[in-house]
C-alpha cells in the first residue's frame, strides 16, 4: 500500500471482491475483479523421427483461437544445474509469425521445441507450450547414448544401463513414453555419473536419449518392454546403426532361455528361417532387406510371438541408417535416405 494506492501483480488466488476503508470509518463502491490463468499453447511436430537433414513442421495452437495472434518459436537448450531448459529464439521470428506453424529446415539431430503466442499493444503474451521433440537416430552425435545390453525388447525385471558419451562432465538421461511426459533419470531411476541404471518394468517402454550439460543433445533410441510371463519371447536387434554391407544377426530370446526345438523367423509375415537355430543372420544390408521381421515358436500352445521390427532401407551416400522408430509406420523423406523403425505393439500371443 503506498499512499492511497494498493499496488498488486495479480495472480490467480487474487480473484476477489475490492473495496476501500476510511479512517473516519466510510466505505466505497466494490469491484469484482477476476484473474484468468493465461492460456497455454499445444505445440505438435512432424515428424517425430527424422532422418538427418530432414525439415520439421511446426505447429502452435491456441484453445479458442482469435484474430491478432503472433507465435513465437524456440529451440530447448538443456540447462542441467536448475534440471530445466532455457530456450533461444529460432531465426527470423523475434516479432513473431502470423502463420500459426514454422518449418526448421536441415535438422540433423535430437532436438526441442517450445512455441507461445502473444497479441495487443502492450504484447499479452500465453505461458511457454510444453517442450515437443523431434529424435534423429543421427551417425556422428554431438554426444551419444549406448545400451548394455545392446537391443531394443527387453523383459520385464531386466537390468539395462543407459551411458552418455561426449564432451560434457554433466549428464543426464532423459526419456518419453508413449503415453505420458518426458522425465529425467534421477525421477524414476539411478543416474549415477553419465550413467542411468534401469531395472525394468512395462511403464518403461519408451524413447530415450541424453542431455549435456553443454547443451547437447545424443542420439535417441527406443526401448520396449516384454510383459508377457508366460509366453515371454523378444527379438533381439542392435539399438544403433549399421552401415550398408555390414552384416547384421536378429536373434529370437524366450524368457526362461531353454533351448528351443524349432524357430520361425518371418519377414513381412513371410517365413524365411525354420530350424532350431536362434539366430537369423543378414550377411551384407541391403535394400531387399526392408520390412517387417519377428521371431516365433512353439514350445507350448498357443504359439507365441515377439513384437514386429519394421527394416527400412533407403540409401543416402551408400549408407544404411538402421534407426528403431517409435511410430509404426513408413515415411520416405525428400532425398534418399534409410531408417528402420519399431514399433511399439506389444508383444502378442498368436
């Protein structure tokens, strides 16, 4: 109160009846005043994946859209001491856009997004959207992350360590589920160095990668999680990329690692291996290799069978890009490039 003004930078809980008292003990007319939260925008990105050098759409939605909105766009720098992000202006919008969606041109790597709208003079401007990423399975990283062991599906109660690599004395590993908010190690496991050790269980199927504290983002990698007790069976395929030519091994794991009488190995539903091997060797990657693989047997009825990695190869250089993607579905970039994506249905009992 300076005088006889009251001064108040309003918040929600200051929605109120006001009014003024005099010292002779008089009373002055009310207002009602009421405080609404600002609105906070919904910002999507496409694609979820990308392939190095691809474009990423943006798009910034406002509940109850109205003329004179201008939107805003910014890119995430990971700010470990305060366990948040700070964000920096994309080019060319520091007075915002008309149009309510932005294209990142040349993307090569893991990357965040934040957008907000604002309108009027003076500006009033929304709350930050929730940060949205874009992952690139990316060759050569700023920083990297490895998996030991090394492969996507996993059992229930595995124990899986998830390890920063790059020029950053600070880590820390982050993740995405499909259904739910990005979170750090430290909130639902142990980070201990660069280092996030996991003991799993189904909630931890997800999308993975690592953050400096330099401000750099790793490769992504999905890891699912197996919840079948019973019928448990996975397959198991590298989390990292393999170029063209190099030889590559799908190997078909049962929970209890009895030996198995007969393997099926399928490509695009097509059988292409029956034996007692557990291995399906691809000697060189090649284009003709795309599609569909998963492994199954018949140790007991009914059958039972892994979850499905989708293979696409699409040249870029001479190079095969093998990136396990969250999203089962095939895009082909502009350009010629090579992703390989896996999906995350559960495992299914056939």
């Amino acid at each position: 109160m300076t005088g006889s003004t009251c001064n108040i930078h309003l918040h929600w809980h200051n929605d109120a009846v006001y009014w003024c008292e005099s010292g002779s003990g008089e009373f002055s007319n009310a207002v009602n005043i009421t405080v609404q939260n600002k609105p906070r925008p919904v910002l999507t990105v496409s694609p979820s994946w990308l392939s190095p050098g691809a474009s990423v759409t943006l798009n910034c939605e406002v509940e109850h859209p109205s003329a004179g909105w201008r939107f805003y766009w910014y890119k995430t720098v990971p700010d470990l001491s305060h366990n948040s992000y700070s964000y920096k202006l994309l080019p060319g919008n520091s007075r915002g856009t008309e149009q309510d969606s932005y294209i990142v041109h040349g993307q090569t790597h893991t990357a965040g997004y934040v957008c907000r709208a604002g309108r009027g003079d003076p500006v009033f401007y929304t709350e930050n959207s929730e940060p949205k990423f874009v992952w690139s399975g990316d060759l050569h990283p700023a920083a990297s992350l490895t998996v030991n062991p090394d492969r996507v599906q996993h059992f229930t109660s595995d124990s899986v360590s998830l390890s920063c690599e790059g020029n950053s004395a600070e880590w820390r590993v982050k993740r995405f589920p499909e259904h739910g908010y990005q979170s750090d190690c430290s909130y639902w496991r142990t980070m201990t160095g660069s280092t996030c050790n996991v003991g799993l269980y189904w909630y931890d199927t997800a999308v993975y990668w690592c953050e400096s504290g330099s401000g750099e983002f790793s490769n992504a990698v999905n890891i699912t999680v197996q919840n079948d007790y019973h019928y448990g069976i996975i397959l198991v395929s590298p989390v990292h990329p393999v170029t063209e030519g190099e030889s590559v091994s799908l190997g078909c794991r049962f929970r209890t690692e009895e030996k198995l009488s007969s393997v099926f190995f399928y490509h695009n539903d097509k059988l292409i291996q029956n034996d007692t091997r557990q291995e399906l060797n691809i000697s060189a990657v090649s284009k003709s290799d795309e599609g569909f693989y998963k492994c199954q047997f018949a140790v007991m009825e009914p059958k039972s069978s892994s979850s499905p990695v989708l293979l696409i190869v699409l040249l870029l250089c001479g190079i095969v890009l093998i990136i396990l993607l969250l999203l089962c579905c095939c895009r082909k970039s502009t350009g010629e490039t090579l992703i390989i994506k896996q999906s995350l249905i559960s495992s299914d009992v056939m």
